[in-house]
C-alpha cells in the first residue's frame, strides 16, 4: 500500500483507508467539539467520575498487579478472570480519547506509568497477557476461552486511540509487535480463531493506521475462517461463539451477541477495506434482521440471559431482557461502520436509539455506577441470584464499565461525517464542526437542548467559496418538521426522513433552523412480540421513557396501572438524584390489587377491575435506577378493551413551550 | 423409638410413622392396582422402554464405570459431572418401584449386581460416592457444588424402594452405612450443608424405615441449618443454595428451583415427625405463594434459564419457561407430604396438573426421549445455544430421564390414602385399591377413562361389616358434576370441588359413579402476568393443551393465529407417533403475517390484520414434540379488541360422547 493512502490525521475509533469503498468519511483532525449539551456532560462525568474510579478499580481488582506480576515473572497469583488485561485497554482508550481533547494530569500519569508497565510485561516475541504469562498456562491452547486475541484487539485499539490522541508512539509501538507476532503465529493458517471476537476489526484499524496490509489480510483471515466448528467448545455450544457457519451464509446473529456483534464490525471493516460487496451485502442483512426482529425499543439487543446471547426472533421478554451494556456499545459500532459505508441514515438512527436509551442508561446520574444488564422492566420483588438488580461500582467481569468509558469518551467523534463535498450531522448536539470540503473548510456551529428540545440551530461559521452540502439527519421518530434557512422556511422538508441535505455557496452567518417534533407519542409493539402484547410505551423525540415506582403516588403500585392512551402532558424540571428532565404524565387507571388464591388462570380474560383513575408518571428510561431501587417498567399495559385511540388533536407546529426562542 | 411405631408393610416413597403429625397415611402393603388406563400405560412404557434405555446410558456415560474405578482403587478417569453416583441411584429406585410389581429378569439381575458394586465401592468408614474417590478430592471440602450429601440422599431413596419392594437387605445396607457415617459426622456439628437438598427428606424416610431417630435428627439438623450463608458460594450466591435465610422466616422459593422444591420435602418431613406445626405452616405459605404467583398452567415451576431458578413474582413467559423436569417431580413429592399432612385437596390438584402437564410432557411418546426444560412456547427458530429444544435420549446432565423413571415407576403409591376410617381416591385411574379401614379391608375397582372421559365408577368388590368412608376427588377444573350412587343421585355434589365423602356400611356390588365435566375450557392469565397478557389457554378436564405446527394446515403458521373464543370442538382420534388422543378445535383468525421493516414498534396497536377464518387445532401438552420439532404454543392471542366471551351455551350434563355407556 502506498503511503499516500495512509490516512492522516485520523482520529476517530474506526477512519477507513482512502482506497476503502465506503460512502461516508468521518472528519479528519480535530473535527467535532462538544459544547455543553447533553453529550458534553456525559464526557465531562466520564472524565471527572467514572475514569478516576476506574484507575482505582483497576488496582483493586488487581488488573494492575496481574501486569506486575508478569513483569517479575512470579508464577502464580494471578487474580480475576482471563480477560482482567483488556480492562486496562479499555481505560486507556478512553482516557486517550479524553486526552486528545483535554489536558489531565492523573489520566496522563496513569497512562503513562499503564503503558510503561505494558512494555516491560511484553515478551521478546511481541506476545503479552498477563493471565497466560502468570499462570503459565500454554499460549494459544484454549482460543475458545482463553481471550487472548480478544485482549490483543483490545491493546490494539487503546494503542490506535493513543496514536490518534496524544501519544508519541510507546503504546502503539507495543502493539504494533504484538500484532507482528500475531501475523507471523497465525496468517495463512487455519487457527488464531479466538473464541470472543475483536480483534477483526482491530487488526483493520491497525492496518488502517499504519499500512501494513498484513494486518487487513490476518483479519480477514479471522473473518472468513470462522462457521467451521473448528474454534472449540467453551461449553455453550459453536453457535455461542459465532462458529456454526460460515459468515457469508450467516443470515441472523445468534449467540453471544457481543461476540456476534464485535465480530460484524470486523466483517463490514474488512468488506470496506478490501471492496467486498457481498461480504457487506450479509452483515446488512444480518442487521435488518436484528433491528426488525430482535431489538428492544431501547436500541439494545442479546435479549437472553442464559449465554448472554441473541434470542429467536420476536423473543423480546422487558422482564427479562439481558441486554447487556457491551452489546450496546458493540452494536453502536456497527451500525457506525455501516453508516460509513453505505450512508444510510437508519444506520445513525439505531445509533441515536442505542445512545439515548439502551446505552444510556448504563451509567448512574453521578457517573459513578454502572449496569451490566438493563432490562426493560423490574419488578419490585426483584433478584438475579443474590442480586437486586441496581448499578454497581465495579463487576469480578468488568467488561461494562471500561467499555462504557471509552464510547463515552469518543462520542464526538460519531456526531458527523463528510460525503461527496458535504458535512452531514448525525447526532444533533450542541458542538463546533469543521470539515475540508472543496479545498477549505465548512465550520458550523451547533445551537439544540437536544434531545430535550427539537430546535436544533445550525449556524455558519466559515465557508468554502464554493458550493458545497450541509446536511442534518431527520430522525425517522419525527413525524413533520420545520426547516428554516435564514428565516425562510424551506418546503418539501416537512414530512421526510433521513438527511436534509442543501447545496448552495454558503457564508458566515447563514442559519439553518430545523424544528423536529419531540412531542411524547405512544409506541406499540409488533403483534409478534408476545412479551409485550396489549402494552404501551412513551418516548419523546428520541427518548424512551418509563415509569418508575418513585415517581407515583404513594400507594399506587406500577404494577396495578393500566395506561389509558390519548393526551400526553409534558412537564420540564430537576429531579433530585436525577437531573434536569422533562417528567411525562399519562391518563391510567389504577386497578383494584389482586391477591390470587390458587393457580393465577381463571374462567374469563382479567384485564383488571378499575379502581380510579390516576395518571401514570414517566421519566427518560436512561435517568432510570438514580433513586430508590424500586420497580420500573417501560410497557405499561394498555387500559383494556384494547381500542385505537381516536386520532389525537395535535397542536398546530410551533415552538410552544419556549416561545421567547421562535422567530 | 418403640419397635411398634415402626412401619411395617410400608410400600410408597413417604409413610410417616404412627406418631407423625398428618391428617392421611399412604395405603400399607400393595394396596394400589393399575389397570390399563394412562398412568399404567406410562409404568409400562417406563419398564418396557425407559428403563432399558438408562441400562444402557449408565454404561456408556460412565457413571457404572465411575464406580468400577473406584472399586479398583485407580486415582483418575472419573467421567461427568460430580452427581453422576445419583444417576444410578434414581434408576435403582426405578427398578425397586418396577420389581415391587413385576417380576423382570434384567432389571433384577441390573439391580443385584449394581447393588454389589456400591457395596464394594463403599469405604470402611461407610463413606461411598465415586467422583471423590477417583478425583481423590478431599471429602466434604466443597459441599456447596460437591453433592456427596445429595449422592447420599438419592442413595438412601433408592434403598428405601428398594427395601420396601423386594430387596433382602443388600441395598439398605449400604445405605444405612452411609447413613451412620453421616450421623457420626455430622450430627451437632454445624457443617454438612450440602449445596444440593434432598438428604434431608431421605434420611427421615429412612428413620422411618428403621426407627433410628439420629437420622430424623439429622435431617431436622440440615433443614435448620440452612439460611445462614454457612454453605459457600457456588458462583451462583447464597438465594441459588437456599441458605440467604433461615427456613421459618422464607416468606418465598427462590434460587435453584430443584433443590429448593427437594427442601421443601425434608421440611414437611420433619415437621411432620416432630409434631412442628410452625414449621409446617411456613413449608405451606410457601407453597401457597408458588402456586399463586410461579406456576405456570402446566403445573411447573423455576421459570428461569439462569440459576435454573425460580423468577420474581408472576414472571412466567411462556417461550423462555425453564420448567425443569426434576422441580416437576420435586413439586409432587412436596405437594404429596402436604396432601398426607393436611388432607387438603389443593395439594392434590397441584400433583394431578403437574403429572398430566409438566411432567407428562417430559417423555416422548415412546418412553425413549426426555426432556429436560419444559417450555410453554417453541418458536420455529428456536435454539437454545445449539439444541433446537427437543426432547434427548440422555443429557451430559442426566438427572431428569431416571428421576422420570422413578417417578412413573411409583405412581401407584400417589393413588389414594386413608384417614379416618375413609379411603380416599386421589387420582382417576383405572385401578384395584384395597385399604385396611375398620379392621378390615375395603377394596374397591375403578373404572375410568379418565384423562380423557370425566366418568369414573367406583365398584365396591368388598368391604368392613361397619360404617367407613369412601371419598372421591373432584378437581377444582371441574365446574359441576353428576355423583350417583347405585343409580341414585346425590343432590349437593354438583358443584363442590375437594372430596365427595361418603360414609355408609359399603357392601361388595355398590356402585358409585361421578360424572365430571370434561368439556374443553378457554383458560385466561391474571393480568399481572405480563408475559401473557391478551392470551388465551385450551383445557380439558386435568389436561392443558398446546397448538402444534403439524396439526394446522399448511401455509397457516401458528404464530399468525388469534383464537376466538366460543364453541370449542372436540374430536377423539389416534395421531402416529402420538397416540390415542382428544384434539380440540377452536375458532381463530388468520392473520395476515407481518414482514417488519425496521424495528418492531409502532405509532398505533398492532393485534394483526384478519386474513381469513380458520380453525386451529390443539392436542394435549404432554402429547407435544412427538413429530416435527416445529412451533407450538400453549396460550394463543386472543384475537383482538378483547372482549369478554359471550357466555357459552353449554349442552345439559350428559354422556354425550359415548351414549351407549350411560345409565
């Protein structure tokens, strides 16, 4: 590969090849700055809450010594599970992001004194994992669980983050011979499958970042070389481990959804990179397959408990949704990659859905928390195992929390992309965007309380002298929108999703208004989910809601509400514990308790016996689980006999609750 | 203990003694006869089938190996998990409850010389379980995940049957060493809290047996002891293991359903031989909060994958029902010490639904196939990691298929009781019954049906010279019945479920005939059961029934289907591959199938769009999975809007399927 194609300046987590057949580019340099907002907040909690508590963790949980011990050769002593090192890689990916934008001593320090002690617990040979080198167990000899590609990938993207964000070269560097090792051990044979991918797109990054095509050929290799049974049997079966046939004939995800899902940004990067349409063509299908029929209305995904895995279509339980916080992130990823390589904006819709709600909801008000498992629903007498199902500071399998940093520290990166000599804006917040475009740079700025409030300002800054596109993403979710280019409303736009996109010679001071509707609208299943049959859910823009107990009167239990379907009324404030939100109230009835005696079936349908009207209180799903523990649920059931509500009066457009904003 | 207060004679699986505290007492001697009818089918399917098949298994999976190691003296080549000792045990009892009834040759001969080999694996001390003695672990070390107490309780079971069915002694023998050994071990120390229940009902039965009341000590010991986090943790926690709290202040089951159900029984066991009413009472709320808030239709319990566990209140989904076969067979044993300890009939309507439900369906139709998780729900697609979830000859885990075989191997002795004078008919089957009431033996023949007809004829063949009572149950299902009494009605029995007594000086030739309404019945969910929400469920008499693909048309898939509730058609017929069988037709909708794009949530309710009428068709659950392996749901949509079903017009009571059999 000539030099020439390497990219330079990337930054962002995945920053394709100039020879890559994608649609979309992201921004090169320092592209997106946050600006106060809702995102900008969640970076600055990360910064100042969850990575310091993750440094502290990461030496109580013995990660940190688990590399020492390597280092000294001690066999023996080893602490925590097999892939205790990748939540070291984790955090410094994050903590890179976060360097690449602010100056922190402590971070640095950490990073430097991590990165220090990487080096010296790296073999000669380029290999390293501390688990194997402590334990002494042979390398490479349980790939079905060992992780120890899996850690590599994750060395191998801290490294590149690192290399894109501040670093002189001294984390990369260890990757980078790690990665030489891994070529020389393992291309152009059969083996090197790990039983938990990531390393496939890693090693593309890899190659992305430094032009070394052995990397794209290894990971290829690791893309096409699994669905032949051959990785093992860690015990949940080949299915769990992505093995059970071969990735171009693979027409669902099923098993272990973050490997699944790990494994699909490896497919689609390695399609982009070596212009293999039909290899795209599977994981597109595989993907509508899952958000149509296997994704909760969180945007979360791996509905099942029991291996952590993808369930059959349509097995969408809220109870008992697993939705594990990786898969999440993973899935986040994904549908970024795909984003980049076809331009579709489904793909920055699901992100949009995942961001707000299902991941979202993974971190604590205070930063300082986190959940592993988010399920659509809990009830108020609940246990998983000895567990009530609450945010925690740290797992023994910490996967999550480092995870969850390191997304949240490189949100920026994900809010636009460049196309055919135009910006287009993905995630609508509060930001500064610059980007080359036709020779000079477009410079916006970015004026919403998104998601709070559907008026998102984009103003410009600086201009090329030249034509050039400016296009913003209508989430699918807003059924009409106003948009305004310097006052004038621009027609057409009002009923269409997807990107509104303008070309025009565009000058410092333009303004180009969008006005999407946030109004709270009810949400139905599809029939085919029986979990959810004869239930409602509430969102606003694009926010999940749920109702939470601590949110009703006293008394009047979640469990005995029935959700009557017609006016919403929406309520801005500050919940203590919470933060500023807007509160939803919805008409219910309360239902008469029931105490069964004997077998809960009965002679006749129990749809409840009204007891008095009440309203149904609703905060954001992603401000959930800040107060009391107590029972949630996003689906509420619908007051029986099911009937469609009449079509409701809406308002006519207009900037309602803040008229002082309007022009 | 007084020699007199032993049990002599004693057949079934629980006989409390003289003193015990209980309202019944199983029949003495071989006071229950089966006779064709479907239970007797199953015990000849058992013997004829099972059985066989688990000779075979032992051999090949090791665990008769396992034993043989240990015999030899060798350290290592132990196979299976560390329980496969109770695999033989379970079976052992199969055969007891078998050779009790009918001679068989091979089982004997099986039983001999298995029997020789625990003798001789047994150690000096009385200590004998093969997975310790092979691995060379250290004794009781690991008790909460080693399940030497467990082993040992199976054991103690299985000499027991055998003991009171054919053996000379052989059996017991070991048994009651092993026994000692625990006693002397054990007994007013604090340990000996095995991860796994079940010693604990065995050793009282075997006090039972013997009269040694250091076993009834000890079981009381291991019963106490519990819920004070003294067991360990086997990864799972301390709710997995019963012991988060103490047995007399567990408001609820939780945690690994099998081992809390087993508990249960040692619970009433002790209770009941020590007179202790409080702990009596708190086995009995627990049993009362189960029935009410974890039982699905079929009788099951432990909804949860995860933990093998039982879930929050009212969280049954049907698709994701673990249901374990073994807390199926547990939940009878349990159900059966209540029924003796209290007389009440709610006990024995729980046995009578798990046995011709959960547990029934937990063996093909040719005794050769087992199910370990009983769901309510297969979808098409369904994978369970690698198993499309059908039944299996045998499980790496294979406690379920001779717990199965031991079950139906003693269902004759859950067939009726005494108390007070009165010999009391539990379950409807064909059967000869003899019981000493009055100083002399009431013998009476059943004739039946039953499941399938709700006639049953009680024929007296002889009777005491005085008064003595004669009750029949009548299930809770059934909504009014027809009693006569040598052709002579019995007003007041029309509409009473519990026991139809009858007390009277019987003579041979008196004929008491019940008519119970069979008619197949729609069955509705409690509202709080989410996953169930807008169903609906076919029973017949004791029996539920589930949709099968094969049955329904072709092209009409079961999962665009929406019963209307009305008429219910019935058709007695013989399936291939199932058997003789009653399937039922219920009035439905096709719906139009829904091909989602995008995710499966939308702006309106969504109960599907008719496509045409159609009929769907239901066989009984226990009958499922005999054929393809394709989709079957227990509760169907009701076809929406929800409405209450006009009430149906039921024909007058009568012999309407067979007229020729009517007085």
């Amino acid at each position: 590969m000539a030099e020439a194609e390497k990219l330079v300046g990337a930054v962002g987590p995945a920053c394709p090849t100039l020879t890559a057949v994608v649609a979309h580019r992201p921004l090169n340099g320092h592209g997106v700055q946050l600006r106060d907002g809702l995102l900008c907040t969640w970076q600055r909690r990360n910064r100042t809450a969850s990575l310091p508590l993750a440094l502290r963790q990461l030496e109580s949980a013995g990660n940190l010594n688990n590399l020492r011990l390597a280092i000294s050769g001690v066999n023996g002593g080893y602490q925590g599970p097999a892939f205790m090192d990748s939540d070291i890689y984790k955090t410094l990916e994050a903590i890179s992001w976060e360097l690449g934008r602010t100056a922190d001593s402590d971070l640095a320090e950490f990073a430097a004194e991590t990165t220090a002690l990487l080096a010296k617990a790296q073999l000669d040979d380029g290999y390293l994992n501390s688990c194997i080198q402590v334990t002494g167990r042979r390398r490479y000899a349980r790939l079905e669980s060992s992780h120890e590609l899996y850690c590599a990938g994750h060395l191998i993207q801290a490294a590149i983050a690192a290399g894109r964000s501040y670093d002189g070269g001294a984390l990369l560097s260890v990757a980078r011979r790690f990665a030489d090792h891994l070529v020389s051990t393992f291309l152009g044979g059969q083996g090197g499958l790990d039983g938990h991918p990531v390393v496939e797109s890693a090693l593309v990054e890899l190659y992305r970042q430094t032009g070394t095509r052995a990397y794209l050929q290894l990971a290829s290799q690791f893309v096409e070389g699994r669905g032949y049974g051959r990785i093992g049997d860690s015990g949940l079966g080949i299915r769990y481990l992505q093995d059970s046939q071969p990735i171009r004939e693979l027409a669902a995800l099923a098993g272990h959804a973050v490997r699944a899902l790990y494994l699909e940004s490896g497919v689609v990067d390695v399609a982009t990179e070596t212009g293999d349409e039909r290899l795209l063509a599977s994981s597109i299908s595989r993907w509508d397959d899952m958000v149509s029929t296997k994704t909760t209305l969180t945007g979360s995904s791996g509905s099942r408990h029991s291996g952590e895995a993808f369930g059959d279509a349509f097995e969408l339980p809220p109870d008992r949704a697993y939705n594990e916080t990786c898969a999440a992130i993973a899935s986040f990823q994904w549908s970024w990659r795909l984003l980049l390589a076809t331009g579709d904006p489904k793909y920055a819709d699901l992100m949009e859905r995942v961001l707000y709600n299902g991941f979202g909801a993974a971190v604590s008000a205070d930063g300082r928390r986190f959940s592993y498992v988010n399920p659509l629903q809990r009830r108020g007498d609940h246990f998983e195992n000895d567990d009530p199902g609450s945010r925690r500071e740290w797992f023994s399998c910490a996967c999550c929390p480092p995870n969850i940093m390191r997304l949240i520290a490189s949100l920026d990166h994900y809010v636009a992309t460049t196309a055919e000599d135009a910006l287009y804006l993905h995630l609508l917040t509060p930001s500064r965007i610059s980007a080359r475009l036709a020779g000079a740079d477009l410079s916006v700025e970015v004026a919403t309380d998104y998601p709070w409030d559907g008026r998102v300002r984009v103003g410009v800054r600086s201009a090329p002298m030249t034509d050039c596109g400016l296009a913003v993403r209508i989430p699918a979710w807003s059924r009409e929108q106003s948009v305004r280019l310097n006052g004038e409303h621009i027609e057409g736009a009002a009923n269409r999703a997807g990107y509104l996109l303008l070309r025009r010679e565009w000058h410092p001071g333009d303004m180009l208004e969008i006005g999407l509707d946030v109004q709270p609208r009810f949400t139905y299943p599809n029939r085919r989910i029986d979990a959810l049959r004869g239930t409602v859910a509430l969102e606003r823009g694009p926010l999940v809601y749920c109702f939470e107990q601590a949110d009703q009167p006293t008394g009047m239990s979640i469990e005995d509400l029935a959700v009557n379907p017609g006016v919403i009324a929406e309520r801005p404030t500050s919940i203590p514990d919470v933060g500023p939100t807007v509160v939803l109230e919805a008409d219910a009835v309360h239902l008469s308790p029931t105490e069964p005696e004997g077998l809960p079936y009965l002679a006749h349908p129990d749809a409840g016996t009204d007891d008095h009207r009440a309203t149904a209180v609703a905060v954001p799903y992603f401000q959930w689980d800040n107060r009391d523990g107590r029972a949630m649920r996003i689906w509420m059931p619908v007051r029986a006999p099911t009937v469609r509500p009449s079509p409701r009066t809406r308002p006519p457009w207009g900037w309602a609750r803040s008229p002082q904003d309007a022009k």
